[in-house]
DNA sequence: CATGGGATTGACT
DNA sequence: GTCAATCCCATGC
C-alpha cells in the first residue's frame, strides 16, 4: 500500500484513499488519534461539496491531492477532509472519527470530557480534540505541514456502510469504519462489533 | 440583496 | 425521539 507521507497516497480513487486512510495515524501537534472511520465525496455526485463546480468555498478540494479541506459545519464545527484524486478534480476523504493515542489530556481540556471513547467519535469532535481550526484549510498533509497522517501499524477490518447526515446520494456505500473500534461515531454500520449479536 | 440550508453536536423530552 | 446554535456561501430574484 502506498504511504501516506506521499503524494501519490491521495492520488488515486477517494475510495481507496478513504478505505486506506483506517488504520492511519493523524497528528496535530501534540495530539494523535488513529482513524476509524472515514467516508468519500466526489464530485460526480451530489452529496459533494464539488458537485457544483469551482466555488470560493471549494478552491482546495479542486487542489492537488494531499490538502486538507477544512470546512465549517453548521455554523459550528470544523470538518477534516483530505483532499484526493488528480488537481482539477473535486473528491476529499472526510475523516470522521478517531481512536486518541497521544496528548489524551490535552484532548480532554479542550473537548471539556473525560470518557476517552467520546473525544474523537465524530467528524467535528476530533478536530476539537486536536485543536484543528479553519485556517489549516488548504495545509499540507504530507509532513511538511501542521497536520501529518502516518502509515497504519496494522491492518484493520473495515466494514463499509452509507454515508451519515445528507440527504442527496444517501445510497451509496462510502462509509468505511474499523469493525473493533469502540470510537466509530453512531449510527454504527452493520458488521461493526458493538452492533454485532 | 435576501434567503435557505447544511458532510454536527449536546441538551433535553 | 426532538431541537437550537450559528454563519458562510450558493442560489435566485
């Protein structure tokens, strides 16, 4: 498998990218969390935000593939996607949820929460925890910027489902979690472990 | 220029 | 299960 400290990680199908991205390690700083759960957007499709085309608010998702896209949710939150596919077309793996592994404090001061399971299990949770805000929009993902991905240290088992909170293109099964990770954000898939008989 | 709608979360019934 | 917070931006007149 490719690795994610190259270009060429990013450079491929969103899906791939997304489904590999489980199992990878995001650092901000001091904090670090291993991915659990990332879905893909592309712009053929229109849950994406490049369905529309070249906006302002879309200038780095049509960048070349390994930025951060960060963008702000509801008026509220900060949402952390990498940006894929060749430059000039619009596809980004959000990541969504984390298992933390370093700066567990820190996480906790700036989530205001104890439970480690509930500091990184949803897309605008995790940046909390890491301290990543809008202005690393457009950032390198590779090393040579402020957020890094490093290579898994495993290999997962991924169970896939649909994507969560839209309501265009609901049916396409872009979702990819780690089936044993206790810090997949809810609704858990079919074949996740907590959901499992 | 006015309007509507989110790739969410946390609090509450 | 429901709901408000909150603000940028895409859309339409």
């Amino acid at each position: 498998m490719p690795d994610p400290r190259e270009r060429g990680f990013y450079a491929r199908s969103v899906h791939d990218v997304a489904c590999d991205l489980v199992g990878c390690v995001v650092r901000h700083g001091d904090a670090a969390g291993r991915i659990v759960e990332v879905e893909s957007y592309h712009q053929e499709e229109p849950a994406c935000h490049a369905f529309n085309g070249l906006t302002p608010r879309t200038e780095v998702l049509f960048g070349p593939p390994g930025l951060a896209y960060v963008y702000r949710s509801y008026g509220v939150h900060a949402l952390l996607n990498a940006v894929s596919e060749d430059e000039g077309v619009g596809a980004a793996a959000l990541i969504r949820a984390l298992e933390p592994v370093d700066g567990i404090d820190a996480m906790r001061a700036r989530r205001g929460l104890e439970r480690v399971e509930d500091l990184c299990n949803g897309p605008g949770k995790l940046t909390q925890a890491l301290g990543i805000w809008l202005d690393l929009n457009g950032t390198s993902l590779l090393g040579d910027g402020p957020i890094e991905i490093l290579p898994r240290s495993d290999e997962p088992e991924i169970v896939t489902g649909t994507r969560i909170g839209i309501n265009k293109a609901v049916e396409l099964p872009w979702r990819f979690c780690d089936a044993r990770s206790a810090c997949v954000s809810r609704p858990w898939p079919p074949g996740h472990a907590r959901r499992r008989r």
